[in-house]
C-alpha cells in the first residue's frame, strides 16, 4: 500500500515521531482503552508496520484509525511537532478509496450532502422516523447511532433556509457580513439560525448564503472527493455573496471553513481568502459589548434557572483559538457565567466519532458531565453543533444545553 503511506503528511509524520509518549498524556481515547493502539504514536506505528508489509491495509486498520477525534491535542502538545492529525486524516482518506467506506456513510456524505434537495429529502424522512424510535429499542441495541438521534430536536416543519431573507439591512454604513448556516441548524434549529441572523443584522448588513453542508463529515469519514465538491460549492456561494467577512455560528463549520477549505481546493488563492474571512459569531458580537448591553437572558428563559457554564469545543479553541469571545459576548450582554473544570476538555462528540465508537464517547463525556455538575451551572452554553449533540444527549433531560446566543434576545435591543 505505498499510496497509504507515502504522501506527505504520513511521511512527515513517522519521520518526526520519536515516541516519546506526549501524545499519550492529551489523548482523551487513550485514557480510556490504555492501549497502545488508541494513541497518536501507537496509530502511526500501525501506518509503519503497512509500509514494511507487515499489517494489511483493510477494514481493521480503518476501524482502528477510527478511534481518534482528530481533535488535534497531539499535535498541539507534542514537543516534536508531529503533524499526527494530518496523518491521519490522509490515511482514513486513502483507506476509503482503496479498502472502501461503510456503505449507508458513504451514500448519505456521496449523494445527499453535496445535494441540497436530496438532503431536504433525507431530512424530511428522517423527521418521520424519529418518533418511532421508542418503539425500536432493539434496533438502538444494534445500531447505536439511533441512540443519538434519539435525543435531537424535532425536526423542523420547514428548513431555515426554504422560508430565510436572503438578505438583511444593517446600519448605515456597516459591513457586509456572509452568513453560513449549518446543516444542523438548517434541519433541526431554524430558530437559532433565525436569531443569529437577528443579532447580526444590528451590526451588520446580512447576506445568508445558500445551504450546503460545510464538508468536515466528509474529510473525518475520508470521503474527500465529496469533501473537495462541497468546497468548491461553498466557494462559489462566497464569490456570489460578495462579503466583507463569512460568519458561522458552528465551531466545527467554521473550522471546516476556513482550515479544511483550502486543503481541499489546494490552496487556491480564493480558497485562501475565504478561508481568512471566517468568523464565529462570538467574534463579531464580541466587538460591539455596548450593542450587547441588556441583550442577556436568564438561563430559565432558555430552560434553567441560574449561570451559564461555556465548554469550548476543540474546533474553535484549538484550531481558530476562539475561547475568550464567547464568554465576553455574554458578559457583555449582562448573562451570568460560573466556570467549570476541564471546560476546554474533549467531550467526546466528534463528529462521526460517537457514531461509531458510542461506548468510548461515552466514557470520554463522563468526567466533562461530572464537571459541569460540580459547577453549579443551571445551563451549558456551547458553540459546535456537534459538541452540542453530544452535552444534550449525555444530560438530558438534568440540565439545558444552549448555543450562547440562545442566551441573547436581540428583540430587546
């Protein structure tokens, strides 16, 4: 299998591992199998052993890479600089092509998510089975992804998108923002995409692009090919739009936006300018604290009486270093915040990680809920579509899981 283990990432990757063990300190799957395979330098010693011929390429390995976040703690903590994450990601995208993609994975990131009316489609039956889940219990035992969609929101009668403005008049002389709804939003939250349009727009001239997923489910499950189509469509909506900035209230979207875009679209330099055009909404309304100033809602008006914790998903601190705005657009806006242990810690969400691995998610969002029960928070405040799936179906139905700007009524401005 050259092709698996000779493009650069991996190359430079297995050269700069002196497995040391750093890796080994960081790696919330590590610390919960202990074992060696479920760590950075034991995942690239797997990728060793394919070049020397000595470990097949297949279904095994690509389950065994599966275990890993790509949360990038190693990276990030590694006094070697090892680029594991990006080893990684280019060996799933390798495994795909040559030992194949869970079939119904790849028919729903292949045909539905490039395809916006297939997607509305999938999402429209997918709304008319939920309610039966209950009645599936032996089905959730043998697919444990139904476990999770047990606990989403309903789904929405109508997508934001098919009832949106595509514009929205700001103040005078404001800048043209882009907003870019997420396919959780879209689907299932059309009321937060409808107030982070309405926050927006008290600060800036709003322009909704139209809907396409922002490809990140692709590039974890390998399948990059529609990774790479979904990016040029995003290009193309973003060229069209003609924005001065492109806003994401999604920390996975926004990372997807603006670290994987270019990757994908190889570096093409309006690729690279979008991609240095991302923001999350913390980051504009953090800019305008006296605009925010009696914008705050109680927790209890999102569910819960009392402060309001903030977990910091990896996408926005570790990737696009966001952590401090979050928490400065509430206290701006008079919301009260207690802080909890860990709250910078991996939840264990991880995109299609709790899909397929649910009992080592699991494991990994124990000491995080126990945290948050610590706190004394009444809510859970985070900005990650994915992040939020998870905190909602770990403790639900004790405490509420909120974006941040569910805790912002622009109404009252």
């Amino acid at each position: 299998m050259e092709e698996l283990v000779n493009p650069d990432p991996i190359e430079a990757a297995l050269s700069a591992c002196v497995r040391c063990g750093a890796c080994m300190q960081v790696c919330p799957v590590y610390r919960q199998g202990r074992r060696e395979e479920l760590v950075a330098r034991g995942k690239l010693a797997l990728l060793k052993a394919v070049g020397q011929g000595g470990l097949a390429a297949d279904h095994r390995l690509a389950d065994l890479l599966s275990r890993c976040l790509l949360c990038g703690r190693c990276n990030a903590n590694c006094p070697s600089q090892v680029p594991a994450k990006e080893a990684f990601r280019a060996a799933r995208a390798r495994l795909a092509r040559s030992a194949g993609a869970p079939v119904l994975e790849r028919l729903v990131i292949e045909q539905a998510l490039p395809h916006p009316r297939r997607l509305d489609l999938l999402a429209r039956a997918a709304g008319a089975t939920w309610p039966l889940l209950p009645a599936l219990s032996g089905l959730r035992l043998r697919l444990p992804g139904l476990e999770l969609a047990a606990h989403l929101p309903a789904m929405a009668a109508q997508p934001f998108h098919q009832r949106a403005p595509r514009r929205v008049a700001g103040p005078p002389g404001a800048p043209r923002l882009g907003l870019f709804v997420g396919c959780l939003a879209n689907y299932l939250q059309p009321a937060l995409a409808e107030r982070a349009l309405a926050l927006l727009a008290l600060v800036a001239e709003v322009v909704v692009l139209p809907q396409s997923c922002c490809g990140l489910p692709a590039v974890s499950a390998g399948l990059e090919d529609a990774a790479r189509q979904l990016a040029r469509a995003n290009l193309d909506h973003w060229r069209a739009a003609g924005v001065d900035k492109l806003v994401t209230f999604c920390g996975s979207c926004a990372y997807g936006l603006a670290k994987e875009l270019p990757r994908l679209l190889d570096h093409d330099p309006a690729a690279r300018r979008m991609a240095g055009s991302v923001l999350d909404i913390s980051q504009v309304l953090a800019g305008h604290p006296r605009r925010l100033a009696g914008l705050g809602r109680a927790a209890g008006a999102a569910g819960a009486a009392g402060p309001v914790a903030v977990h910091d998903p990896c996408h926005l601190k570790l990737d696009l270093g966001v952590w401090q705005e979050p928490r400065a657009m509430l206290a701006a806006a008079g919301v009260e915040l207690v802080e909890m242990a860990g709250a910078d810690a991996c939840c264990g969400g991880g995109g299609l990680f709790g899909l397929h691995h649910p009992a080592l998610s699991r494991g990994i969002f124990t000491p995080r809920r126990e945290a948050f029960l610590a706190s004394g928070a009444a809510a859970l405040a985070t900005g990650c579509s994915g992040c939020f799936l998870q905190w909602r179906t770990g403790l639900a139905p004790e405490r509420a899981v909120v974006h941040p700007i569910e805790l912002l009524n622009p109404s009252a401005a």
